[in-house]
C-alpha cells in the first residue's frame, strides 16, 4: 500500500512539474496533437491542379536551448485532392525544425525535412519540403501553431510529372 502511495505521489509531482515548466515556457519534452488546414497543388502538367482540406496527426521531440528551441516530428495527413487521373490521399513527414523564442511562451521557427505523398492510382513518391512557423503556449502543456510549408516532388513516381504543393495549417498539440 504504501509502495502504491509513493508511486502516485511520485507520478503527481512529476505531471505537476511538467505542467509547471510548459506555462513558464520551458518547450524541452514530447507532443502530440492534431492539424487542420489548406493545401493547394500543382502539377507540370497544363490545367491539371487542385487545392482543398487537408489535415491530421502531429508526434514530436523539442529541445529547449535557452533562447533556442531544436526538435525534430512526425507529421500524417488526409487529403483528398483531384489532379486528372489521380488523387492525392496522403502526406507524411520527417521534420527538424529550429526556432527563436520571442517570448517565453512564442516560438518563431523554420521547419524542413522528407515527404512523401500518396495516390489513389498512381503510387506514392518522396520528396523535400520547406517552410516557417508561429507556435505559443497558451495554457499549461498545450500550443497552438500555424505552419506554411512549401513541398517539391520530382519525377512523381518516375511518371515525368513534377508536383509542387503548399500547405497552410493551424495546430493544436498536448505537451508532456
């Protein structure tokens, strides 16, 4: 029982203190959360473009460095996005991102690393993307953010097609 007791009591401090450290602005820990915005898309191909929903998952580690924040995510998004023959479903990320805290709480950032994009009918392929972004804390463990990130696929799928894309997105995530 009293094994059960410290083990609780030890489990509370610890949330306690991790709540603490978010709303006095400490980023160093994981996240989690979900995103939701705009995607816009374009192709080589004359006439074959589109734009719409997108939206998903956000997993990540940050390090906070002082005045400096590293960290490197997950991203999963749906979309459903017609081009001609094909459409866009999915789009998952491999991010490092780096950013100067403005404040306590805002973080400036700038964000890039591996994507890869999915196709009803016509596979998947890799690419790059690059882009910037605002997060704050704005209660204990939780941020909001918004994330504008430019995205290049050459050659999709070996198909001569080159696809650009740019997303707009606001983010909510937990914390811990």
């Amino acid at each position: 029982m009293i094994g059960r007791l410290a083990l609780v009591t030890a489990a509370s401090t610890l949330a306690a203190g991790a709540a603490m450290a978010q709303s006095s602005g400490n980023w160093t820990g994981f996240y989690g959360g979900v995103q939701l915005g705009y995607i816009d898309v374009d192709t080589s191909v004359s006439g074959v473009d589109g734009d719409g929903a997108i939206g998903g998952i956000i997993l990540g580690y940050d390090y906070d460095l002082g005045d400096w924040v590293v960290g490197g995510g997950f991203d999963y998004d749906w979309t459903n996005i017609e081009l001609g023959p094909a459409t866009v479903e999915d789009v998952w990320r491999i991010k490092a991102r780096a950013g100067y805290k403005l404040n306590p709480q805002g973080l400036l950032y700038g964000v890039g690393g591996y994507a890869d994009a999915g196709t009803d009918n016509l596979g998947s392929d890799n690419g790059w993307f690059i882009g910037a972004g605002y997060e704050q804390i704005v209660a204990p463990n939780v941020s909001i953010a918004g994330e504008l990130l430019y995205h290049e696929f050459n050659n999709f799928n070996s198909s001569s097609v080159d696809v650009d894309a740019t997303t707009l997105q606001i983010r909510a995530a937990y914390r811990f």
